[in-house]
C-alpha cells in the first residue's frame, strides 16, 4: 500500500473523531481497520507529547553544547551571560535531579569559573 499524505491521515483522524469507530473510518478512507489503528495511535496526544519533548531535549543539547565552548562566552557580552545563566539556574532549580540535570550544572559550574 502507498504511503498516505498528511492530507489523507487528517481526514482519516477527523473521520475517527467523528465516528469513534475504526471500522467506520477505515471503509469511509478505502483503507484496512489496522491502518486506522496505527494512525490513530501514531497521532495520541500522548505520543505527540513525547515526540515533542524528545525533540526540545535535541534542541536543548545542541544549545548547550554551543553555550559551553569557551570562545563562545568569552565573546559573549555580559548581559547576555548573566541572563543565559540565570535561565539556566532557574530551570535548574525546578528540574528533578537526573543525568541531564546533573550535565547542566556542571556546565554552570564551569561557567563560573
């Protein structure tokens, strides 16, 4: 079966929402019940959020590591040093203790330095 566009998946979740029925959706988009599952469950809010927060924690990294080149703050005006610090002590502070929290304040740590 052909890769469906993101036109078609959009249509095939507005029809579940209006249906709740697989079955009905997957006969009103000429496609299999198993292909409206997968959709469906491709698309939870709870996969999305993951998905998303997986994709921030990418970003974040790719920051942070362009943050703790020294030429970078070495050439980074003040200012701007003190708020980029002081953003990442808040977040800190309000984060549980884990690998990735334990790798920000080391960086802080040697920011300070």
């Amino acid at each position: 079966m052909p890769k469906l566009s993101d036109i078609k998946k959009e249509k095939i979740l507005g029809d579940y929402k209006e249906t709740k029925s697989y079955e009905e959706s997957a006969k009103r988009n000429k496609i299999s019940v198993a292909s409206v599952q997968k959709i469906i469950d491709e698309y939870s809010p709870e996969k999305f959020d993951t998905k998303c927060r997986i994709k921030a924690m990418e970003i974040i990294n790719l920051y942070m590591d362009e943050l703790s080149k020294s030429e970078k703050i070495k050439a980074a005006p003040l200012n701007q040093l003190a708020s980029a610090l002081g953003v990442l002590i808040d977040k800190v502070g309000k984060m549980e203790k884990d690998t990735e929290t334990e790798n920000i304040i080391s960086l802080i740590e040697s920011i300070k330095e």
